[in-house]
C-alpha cells in the first residue's frame, strides 16, 4: 500500500433489547453517535434500519496518513463500542490506501 493516505470504513450493527419505541433507539442512538464524533474522531451516519425499534446499522469512517495509526484508531472504536454494548454490537471493518480507491474511479 501507498503512503498516500488510508481509509477505514466500519459497519457497525446494534441491537437495543430494552428500546420500547423509536424514540427510545433514537435517544441511545444520538449520543452513540455524538461520541464516536466527538471522543473517537469518525464521521459516522445511520444507515440502514431507521425505522425498526430495536435495531440500527451505522456506518463510521476514520481517515489517516498511516497505516498503523489508522487500524489503531480503528481498533480503538471497536474497543469502544465492544465494552459499552458486549453483546449488542457486531462490527466490520474495511481498510484500503486512496489510492485504491482511486482504482475505482
């Protein structure tokens, strides 16, 4: 891979057992979100399940010029969701250089 710059992409599925409405979702939802934001750095988006009560999928990018740096911070958001939801959350992660996007293109 290219010194270029990174991108990590993670797909984030959640689960609320205890959501009794979508208000209630959407309430954890919104400060899920404000703290990957705000703590761990992501730009981060709902996207998939908006209108179930007890599910959400969301889909959270972090950007680095390293490699090591970027799984790091990656690592440190899976950390992050594991310890506050064990059993609620699963998580995929895909990472590629710029310059395999740019393959795309």
């Amino acid at each position: 891979m290219s010194e270029s710059g990174f991108v990590a992409v993670l797909v984030i599925d959640l689960h609320f057992p205890h959501a009794g409405s979508l208000k209630s979702k959407r309430k954890e939802l919104a400060s899920i979100k404000a703290q990957l934001r705000g703590r761990l750095g992501a730009a981060v988006a709902e996207v998939d399940h908006q209108d179930l009560w007890q599910r959400a999928r969301l889909t959270a990018a972090l950007t680095g010029g390293s490699l090591a740096v970027l799984v790091a911070a990656a690592d440190n958001v899976e950390r992050w969701l594991e310890a506050r939801w064990p059993e609620q959350v699963s998580v995929r992660r895909i990472v590629t250089s710029v310059e395999e996007l740019s393959e795309w293109m």
